[in-house]
C-alpha cells in the first residue's frame, strides 16, 4: 500500500493533464502479497476478443448439483429478440418512421431488460416501454419507460475497451423482477410534418430486446434472494487488513451458518488476487476498519498524517456473484484517481437490499454480453441500504479504468446508486456510503473531496476532446455529459456528500 500511495499522490496534477486520453488494457500489477495468484493467461479465458454473436434465446446455465460449488459453473443468460414493426395507428402521419417492438409473449424466466442495436453512436429518438408478466402468474405490469439515452455512460472513443469488440448502443437496463412474459414498443420521436426544416429520424437499425436471468449468486436461493447460507461479516478481532472467505452479509440479511466448501477457476482467483492486502484470496468481503486501523494497514512513514478517511466495508465481486468469464481477462488501469463521478444505475427502485446482487449480476451481464463492453462499466455500486460494492475487476484500491462516464473515464472512478432518483430522493444510507467510500478511495490519491481539479475531457456532448474542464473532486455525471443522470434528487444530495467525505478524512 506504501507503494500505491507514494506513486498515487505523487502524480502531479500538471503530469496527469498530459495522460493518453485511454490507458490500453493491461495485466494487474503484482500481488503484494505471497499468496496472491496471478490473472489467468489461458488463451481460453473469456473476454480476450470480441463477443460472439447472440442467439435468439440463449439456454439457462445453472449450477451442477454438487457437494462441493464450483466457480467454474456460471449462472445466469441473456435472450436477445430481434425487434419488428409494430402495427401502425390509424393516425399515423405519412412519412413518419415507424414503431417497432413486440406483442405480450412467453419467455424463459428473466428479471432485467433492456434494447440494444447495432451502430454504437447512433442514438434512440424516441421512448421505449416494456410491460412484464410474473412468474407463474397471470399478472402483468403497468408499462415501465425505459431511459433511452445511455451511451454517456459508455467508453471512451479510441479508448482500448472499443478496439477489436462488438460495442451496441443500448437503452439504460431496468430491472423488473422475476418474470416470464414480456411486451415491448419503440416508439420514434414525434415529427411534425408541416415543419419543413424538421427531418423524421428513425430508429436504430437491429434493435433487439434483451432479457437477462442473473442466475444465483452466493448463498441466494432460487428467487435470487440470499439464502440460510449467508454468515456474518468478518470479526472485528480479525488481522488488520485481512478477511475470511465468508459469504457476504448484507444490511437486511440474518446471519446464519458457515457456506460450503468451494473450488476457485483462475479467472475468481485472479479478480479477487488484485485486492490480496486487503482480504484473503475468496474472501466475499473486505472488512471495514476504523482510520486508525486504516492507516496502520498502510505502513506510511513515521509521522505521516495523509487526509484518509476509515476504510468501509466492500462487498468483492466474489461476494455478489460476478461470473468472471464473461469479462476481458486483462484489467485496464490509468494513472492516478483524480476525481469520483456519482452516477444512478436507472434501473427503477423496485429492488430489495438482498436483490442488489441480482441487480448487480444483470448490469454485469447487460453491460458485457448485450452492449459489449469489456465489464461492468461502474468502479463500484451502492445500494439503497448503504452496502458498497467492488464493480469493475482490477483491485479497489487501484486506478481502474472504467466506462461510466464518456468523456471523463480517464484518471476517475464511477460509483453507481442503485435506483432511479430523478424524482425520488436517494435513502440517507446510500448518501453515507457514497460519502465513506469517497473518503477512503479520494484519500487514497491525496484527493479533498470539497476541492475542485481539473479534467481533460475525450470529447463527451457537452465538452470537446482536448478541453480542461474544472469540476469538483465530487461531481455528478452531469457535470461532464449533458444528462439527467444521476437524477435531480441525488444530485442535490452531492454537497452533503462532499462536507460528510472530508470530514471523515479529518479536514
């Protein structure tokens, strides 16, 4: 951590203005620690090239059944459904681009959805709604609007994580709960005929509705709830900076007896080796530890006092089930951690706190076999409880590049709050963890969270590429992309995280 620090802290702001605008992907430093594993280099892993092409239906992948749980088993599948025209309106102005979409149909259980296409850069005019049957009922849903505008959320162009894949545009997912029927329509933007400078714009070309099954995690059982296997989260008595490999607790889970015994493919190992000073190859949780305890786990100099707030607890990737081959085997990595982008996930609020790791295995699958992306786009995620959550692979204490904010992905990190906020206020608990995960990570990297820093932008609506934009340490995604993201009401709450962040780190 010595090493993470001096290197972290000692890029200079002047240094870091003059960074690609993308650090190719590359393989994960090496461990600190004697019994971290290296990342598979198995030409066979997963995610080394382009995403093959979906089928209608892919099948369900499950668990073997088994004494002994194996990582090697995923779970969890995406079917894709070519979208076609819908039936036009008798009132349907000529000339105008057509709907497309679905009739009410029977599908393999799935719990998110989404629509992706072909082109990338292409936006969706218009709006999109879905309507979900149950599971086993006969009960349909209201129709749900999906948000239409997620490509702010992509990487960057000429970035590594768009070299050599089948990158889609693609709706915002929104998870709708254990269901298997489904209804879709696409509608185009309204075009107004008289307006002679006006242009119909028409849908994207190969748009497809993804339907996406998260499959059990660790400890859930069938209804992907966690189960009587979860155990408490580590003691207190534990080694500073080391975790059992314990299922992962959550804020409304009881905690029962020990999980069974477990085989590690290298593909989890090497996701849980870049985080091996922290916790124990497996572990499922990264302990939290008060300030003192943080800043003996760092071995600074004699007389060192950084800004660095208490280490909170995480929930590793391990703990929340990520398949780990369906991600780019190599991790990406830039410079430093300059500032934190606060981003809402958008897909709706109708999630429990023991759903969050469902949600989180459907944004993961959404995001790398739907939209092709090279993993889950967030550094990390909050949900409405306040549990904070390990996203894209590379190590929580490391500058990992991610794809959350396009634009400003280079030399930040993105935390998603799980929900919708445009006009429901985010719980006080997510605001908290936001503020403690910000402490601890900015601190990191030398970062006051109530100070400003400047960016460079790789060309987002609002910005150009090539202009130094100054933001707070603590912005929205707003700041950097013209986008309601992340929501009215959390964007409001920013200024409070950034007062409760700093305090923690004792300024």
């Amino acid at each position: 951590m010595r090493a993470l620090l001096v290197t972290s802290v000692g890029v200079t702001c002047a240094a870091a203005l003059t960074l690609p605008l993308a650090t190719p992907a590359a393989s994960a430093p090496a461990p600190h620690s004697a019994s971290a594993l290296p990342p598979s280099t198995s030409p066979a892993s997963p995610g080394a090239g382009p995403p093959s092409a979906q089928a209608e239906a892919t099948t369900r992948e499950a668990f073997a059944p088994s004494d002994v749980r194996s990582a090697a088993e995923p779970s969890g599948s995406t079917q894709s459904l070519p979208l076609a025209p819908l039936a036009a309106p008798s009132n349907r102005v000529a000339g105008a681009p057509a709907a497309q979409g679905l009739p009410q149909r029977d599908a393999r259980p799935f719990s998110l959805v989404g629509v992706v296409w072909d082109d990338a850069e292409a936006e969706l005019h218009g709006t999109v709604q879905v309507r979900t049957r149950a599971t086993g009922t006969t009960r349909w849903s209201d129709w749900q609007d999906v948000e239409t505008h997620n490509a702010e959320h992509a990487a960057d162009l000429g970035s590594a994580e768009r070299e050599g894949r089948t990158v889609r545009g693609a709706t915002a997912p929104l998870w709708v709960g254990d269901s298997d029927g489904v209804e879709v329509r696409v509608r185009p933007e309204a075009w107004d005929p008289q307006d002679r400078a006006a242009t119909p714009v028409p849908l994207p070309e190969g748009m497809r509705l993804e339907l996406v099954d998260p499959g059990e995690g660790p400890g859930e059982d069938a209804g992907g709830d966690p189960g009587e296997a979860s155990a408490p989260e580590p003691a207190r008595g534990a080694p500073v900076g080391r975790a059992a490999a314990v299922p992962a607790r959550f804020a409304d889970t009881p905690a029962t007896a020990a999980a069974l015994p477990e085989v590690l493919t290298a593909e989890v190992a090497a996701a849980s080796a870049v985080n091996a000073e922290l916790a124990e190859i497996g572990a499922t949780v990264i302990p939290a530890l008060t300030q003192a305890e943080t800043l003996e786990s760092m071995e600074l100099a004699p007389g060192a006092k950084p800004y660095i707030g208490p280490r909170p607890g995480i929930v590793t990737r391990k703990g929340w089930g990520a398949d780990e081959k369906l991600r780019e085997k190599n991790f990406g990595y830039t410079k430093t951690v300059k500032a934190a982008f606060v981003h809402h996930s958008a897909t709706g609020n109708n999630y429990t706190c023991k759903q969050a790791p469902s949600v989180l295995r459907s944004i993961y699958r959404y995001h790398v076999k739907s939209s092709g992306w090279r993993d889950f786009g967030y550094n990390f995620a909050v949900d409405k409880c306040g549990n904070i959550y390990e996203g894209r692979a590379g190590g929580v204490t490391k500058a990992v590049l991610g794809a959350h904010t396009l634009g400003f992905n280079t030399n930040t990190m993105g935390i998603a709050v799980l929900g919708s906020y445009g006009s429901t206020n985010p719980p006080a608990a997510a605001v908290t963890a936001v503020s403690k995960l910000t402490a601890w990570k900015l601190g990191l990297f030398g970062r006051n969270p109530k100070g400003k820093i400047t960016l460079v932008s790789g060309g987002s609506n609002k910005y150009k590429a090539g202009v130094k934009v100054k933001m707070n340490v603590i912005s929205g995604h707003r700041d950097g992309f013209a986008t309601e993201c992340p929501g009215a009401r959390l964007y409001k709450k920013l200024g409070k995280a950034r007062t409760s962040s700093a305090k923690l780190q004792g300024r």
